[in-house]
C-alpha cells in the first residue's frame, strides 16, 4: 500500500446514484427539497433551501462496526463543495436520538471543507453521517471519511470470479473492474477469472488474469483460484465474487479498507445481497446453516433510513455467500466438492472467519425462488445432509428427518413429481457415502440423468388464452385442511372430483392452494411458466419410496457419517483439487 499523506487515508467515500448500479436515490441520499444527480459529472446539485442527509444504506457510516471490528481511532469528513451551504456531522443513537458532532459554513468554489469528529472514541453505536443545506444553489463535488490511523497489516487482495457461459456479463464487468484496478493508486488489488467454460477470448481480458479451467462449478472455479493465488505468492486475501461483478466500485474499497485496519486477521466481509427487480430489498446480510440456510437481515428495505439503522446489532452468522465473500488466504481451506450449492456454507462452517457485514458491501442478485426445480432441488438436499455428516454441526435425528422429508413431499403433494424425484435420487446418493462427490465432482452424472428426465418442470411461454384459469385464496378452514392432509392433498381422491380449471400459482409448495384442482400453471413471471397435472400413482410411490429412504437415512447416519469424516480432508486437500481439475505439478 502507498505510504499516507498528511491528509489522512481516505477509508470511506461516499457514493453516489450510478445507472450502472443503482440508481433509486433513496439508497444513497435524503432531501426535503430539489437535488439532481448530475452522472456526467459524478456531482451533486443542491438547489436553495434544501437539505441533503446521507442516512442511508451506502453512505452512513456504522458505528459499532468500525468501531468494533477496526483498530481506527480517529476520522473525519472531507467535503468539496461549491456554493453556500451549511455542513453538519451527526450521529443518531440506535434509541433513534440525533445529536450534532460538528458544522461548518462553505462559500466560494470547490471549496475543501473538514469536519473532524473528536467524539468518536466515545461513540459504541448508531450511524454517522452528513447533513448538507444548502442556502443557495450549491454543488457537491466530493465526500471522504478519512483517518490517520496506521493499518493493522498489508493488505494485497485478489479478486477471484468464476465464469461459465456469460459472457454477455462477465465481459463488461472484467473491463468495469480492470480499469478500477489499474487506476487504484493507494490499494494492492487484483483480477484473476477462472473461465470454466474456456470460452473468453484475449481481448476480452482487459489485463486480468484468466485461468481456463474444467468446469466442476463454483467449487472447482473457487478451489482453482485459491490454488493460482497460493501459487503466486503475493496476495493475503481474496473475494469470492460472481461473474455479473453488480457491485459499486466504492465496496471494493471497503472492502479493501476493513480488511487493512481489521483487528481480527480472520475478518471476512460477506457483502449483502439487494434484489435486482427491487433494488431497495435486501434479501440477506450474513447468513447461518440449521438443516438449510437462513438468511439473516432478510427482505429490510434499506432505502428507509430507520431500517439501516435497526440492523446495525453485531450479528454471529456462520458464512458468507460466494456472490461477494472478502477472506484472509492465510490458513483457508480448499472447497469440499458440492459442484455448486453448499460450497459457501462448508467454507464458511470449516474455516471459522469472523465473518461481518457491512451497510454499502452488497451486490445485486436475482430473486432465488425463480431457481427452485430438479436440479436445485438435488443439489440442496445433498448439501444439507452432507454438512451434518462432515461433523460441521452435530447430527440430529429430528433435523435429518426434516432435510429428507422436506426433499420429496411438498413437491409431491403439489404435482412437482420431477423436483421430487431429484430430492429421492440426492437421498439415494447420500446413503452410498462421500463417493458421489469423490468421484462426480461436477455432477455430471446426476445433471445429465436429471436433465433427461425433466420433461415437464421446464419454465417457458404459456399460452393461458384458451385455458379457464383461477387465481384466488383457498379457506384453510380446519376440515379442509384434514380433507387435504388425509387425502395427501388428493392424491388418494378420484380424478373426477377435482376441479378442471387449472390453478394458477406464484409460489411452489404451497399444497394448501394446490389442493382440490386436476392441474396447476406455475408461473414466476407473466406469459411463462409450466403446467403441472396430478398423477396420483406417481404421486404416491415417491411418497412411500422417499418414507423408505427417510428411515434408511435416520438408521445408517452414523456409519455414513464415519465414511465421510473418512474422506474429508482428501476432499478439500490441495492433491484431491489438482487431480480432480487435471493440472500439472
């Protein structure tokens, strides 16, 4: 890292709305008044009488976080500003209360404005942030926090992405991130892109470092690049990140920051995930493994002021997703084979970071429920089995149970025969022992038979105009609810007392409004969809075979375990991954 100035090491810069990222301003600003982001400029236009506050997700400041998880003793605000305005440096106290740290007038142009923050020693919780009001039209050209802290350590941190066959967005965001990079002056960072598909071409590298690599998945993509980074000798930390890189360059900073001035050598960052059909949702910062995973922070709308700050409580969570996922190399153990799905959780459970979350570290991601189907379906319920037999988490009857139960009988009951076959085949594969991932680490078995026998669950154009199709609230009324239960949501009922119409339905395994009709359109997104028929035969073999292996399961647990505790440190040595990814010595 460059040597610090006299004006201090800029750790925290504020952001702006960028159409690249995000542009609902509310993330990032408040105002009572007019006040324009001019993007051609990066620049702020604050018009007379208005107030700007920067309470936000990506430009508060978190308290307790810095304060807890970094050695920085001191800070303060650097504002250019044009025009005349008032500054004000506040603080709001988790109990909502707001106080005044410091002010300052400003005039003239680009005028450089400092706001030290002399309390900060005495602070333990809440946001800081800017309050700007402008007296008459004004512009604001730039906001730091910055410190003359000295860094814990020397930070070289290398951006690892995995690639398959998106070429449409790992392109873009190879450049974005490249030119980042080569700008960056005052930090050590890196790109290398493992290319599982092998497919991006020279000039489309943009000066990162490109590994073409056998695609055996996240895990192979991730396991490859911590094999380079080791290999190359310089980098101390890498970040998992995915191959569309939606993040703001400023969480690349952060990133970078909290890392330098962290107390703690095994601080991860596990950056958030936003939805991208609605930005201002946070799906999940931070997440924790019981039987599946659980996100923490889940669906908070971060673009109200008072959300960012309840969530600012210092949470214990036991991964971080690969979508964004900061880690000191040193120490980290290789991925377990998963493919994808569960790789993160291993890593995370084995490793034992102290993992955080930051306001601002975030990216943007599809929602996951528009990924639920027979192979997802396979992959989850091996993952949630295997890391009880890993010894990651002691195995529990009751929670085995629930992991085999959950892998068959609601896609069952709700005529998603396929997805339930896929949780029987994850079931099957589990009970022969740690060889199906031993031997498949790519799953290549399980993806081609799973493929072929998908025929139906296939998302695509519907055409519902010839097609009397409902859509309204069943009345889970208590003998409803028995009929459905002791009927196995029909299945033990005649065809032709269930209704002909076919239910249209938003969400699967929802039996409950399933129940009574011959046919349901699943639809997660208008004009597409499939339609799925009951078949009460099929229907109910899955349902006695998956209550077989569900027994089997709960019966052979702890010999299955020992032959996974067996195999497990082959499985994530470095000989096991350059054999399994075909390098050389």
């Amino acid at each position: 890292m460059k040597a610090q100035t006299t004006r201090g090491y800029r750790f925290f810069q504020f952001v702006w709305p960028s159409i690249d990222f995000i542009s609902n301003e509310e993330l990032f600003f408040h105002a009572n008044g007019m006040c324009l982001y001019d993007s051609s400029k990066n620049e702020f236009e604050i018009s007379d009488n208005c107030v700007v506050t920067f309470d936000s997700y990506f430009n508060a400041l978190s308290v307790a976080k810095y304060r807890s998880y970094t050695n920085i003793e001191d800070l303060k605000f650097e504002v250019v500003v044009s025009g005349r305005c008032k500054i004000n440096a506040r603080h709001v106290s988790m109990a909502s209360a707001t106080f005044l740290l410091a002010e300052a007038m400003s005039s003239g142009q680009r005028t450089k404005v400092t706001l030290p923050v002399p309390q900060w020693q005495d602070l333990k919780d809440g946001l800081l942030f800017l309050e700007i009001a402008a007296i008459e039209n004004c512009r604001l050209h730039d906001v730091a926090v910055t410190t003359k802290s000295k860094p814990n350590r020397h930070v070289a941190l290398g951006i690892a992405i995995t690639h398959f066959n998106r070429q449409a967005h790992i392109v873009p965001a190879i450049e974005r991130i490249s030119n980042f990079t080569a700008a960056e002056k005052e930090r050590d960072i890196d790109l290398m892109v493992v290319d599982n598909s092998q497919n991006l071409e020279a000039h489309e590298h943009f000066g990162a470092t490109v590994f073409p690599n056998k695609n055996l998945g996240g895990a192979g993509g991730f396991a490859r690049a911590i094999l380079e980074a080791r290999q190359a000798g310089k980098f101390t930390h890498l970040l998992f990140m995915d191959d569309d890189a939606s993040c703001s360059l400023e969480a690349l900073r952060r990133t970078y920051d909290l890392l330098l001035y962290a107390n703690d050598e095994k601080m991860a960052i596990a950056g958030a995930m936003l939805l991208e059909s609605a930005p201002h949702i946070q799906h999940e910062a931070g997440a924790v493994f019981d039987e599946y995973c659980v996100s923490l922070n889940h669906n908070v709308d971060v673009s109200v002021a008072q959300n960012v700050l309840a969530h600012e409580a210092l949470q214990r969570m036991h991964y971080g997703a690969w979508w964004f996922f900061g880690f000191p190399l040193k120490d980290a153990g290789l991925p377990y084979p998963f493919f994808v799905r569960g790789d993160d959780v291993d890593f995370g459970l084995r490793n034992r970071f102290q993992n955080v979350t930051v306001n601002g570290i975030c990216s943007l991601q599809p929602a996951f429920a528009q990924k639920d189907g027979p192979l997802s379906r396979y992959l989850d319920t091996r993952h949630q089995l295997a890391h009880y037999l890993n010894g990651h988490l002691k195995i529990e009857r009751r929670k085995t149970f629930r992991i085999c139960i959950r892998s068959f009988w609601h896609a069952a009951l709700t005529y998603r025969y396929e997805t339930a076959e896929a949780g029987l085949r994850a079931l099957s594969d589990i009970l022969a022992g740690p060889g199906v991932f031993e031997h498949d680490p790519g799953a290549s078995s399980a993806r081609a038979g799973l493929k072929a026998g998908t025929q139906v669950e296939v998302h695509g154009k519907v055409d519902v105009s010839d097609l009397i199709v409902e859509y309204r609230d069943q009345n889970a009324s208590w003998p409803k609810r028995a009929l459905r239960n002791l009927t196995l949501c029909g299945h033990l009922l005649p065809t032709a007392v269930l209704r002909s119409s076919i239910r249209l339905q938003t969400a699967y395994d929802a039996s409950g409004q399933v129940f009574g009709y011959r046919r349901v359109l699943y639809s997660m997104a208008p004009g597409t969809g499939f339609i799925a028929e009951i078949d009460q035969f099929r229907g109910l073999k899955i349902i006695v075979t998956g209550l077989w292996r569900t027994a089997k399961m709960l019966w052979y647990a702890p010999a299955v375990k020992i032959r996974f505790l067996q195999r497990y440190a082959h499985l994530t040595s470095q000989a096991y991954w350059r054999d399994a990814l075909e390098l050389d010595e």
